[in-house]
C-alpha cells in the first residue's frame, strides 16, 4: 500500500508540475502577481502572504502537494518552501 501511495504522490505531483509549467508559458496574466490560490490536497501546510512581495510556506508534514490556481514569481518578490526535512 505504501508504494502505490507514493507513486500517485508522485504521478500527482508531477502533473501539478506541468500544469503550472503551462500556466506559467502561456499565461500573461500569471505572471503578473505571486502565487495565488493555494490549496494544500495532500499532507500538511499553511500558507501566507507576510507582506505583498512575499508567500511563505511552512509544511508541517514530511510530504505536501498544494494545488495553485497561478504560481508566479516577479521580480522583487520572493517564494520561501521550510520544509522539514530540508537540510540548510
């Protein structure tokens, strides 16, 4: 059970991937603002917007899969991910 629960994590994962790939090539107006619309579907996280130039995400489960309706990242702005199994 664990391997097929990794491998749709990881199918899923990638077709988020590519969808904001395509969004992000296609689409003029995601890139005119910052990540929007986040919506953690697997595992455990909150985002915020501490300031308009900033998005943090703090994951609190060793694995996450947040669904965006446009992830952009324009100059001047910053996207932190603290993950908790990330070595600094």
């Amino acid at each position: 059970m664990k391997r097929a629960t990794s491998g749709l994590l990881k199918g899923r994962l990638l077709a988020t991937s590519a969808l904001v790939a395509t969004a992000l090539l296609v689409s003029p107006v995601a890139r005119a603002g910052g990540p929007s619309g986040g919506s953690v579907a697997v595992g455990s996280a909150t985002i915020s917007t501490p300031n308009a130039n900033k998005t943090v995400v703090d994951q609190s489960s060793n694995k996450a899969l947040i669904n965006w309706n446009s992830f952009s990242i324009p100059n001047g702005s910053s996207v932190v991910f603290n993950q908790p199994t990330a070595i600094r």
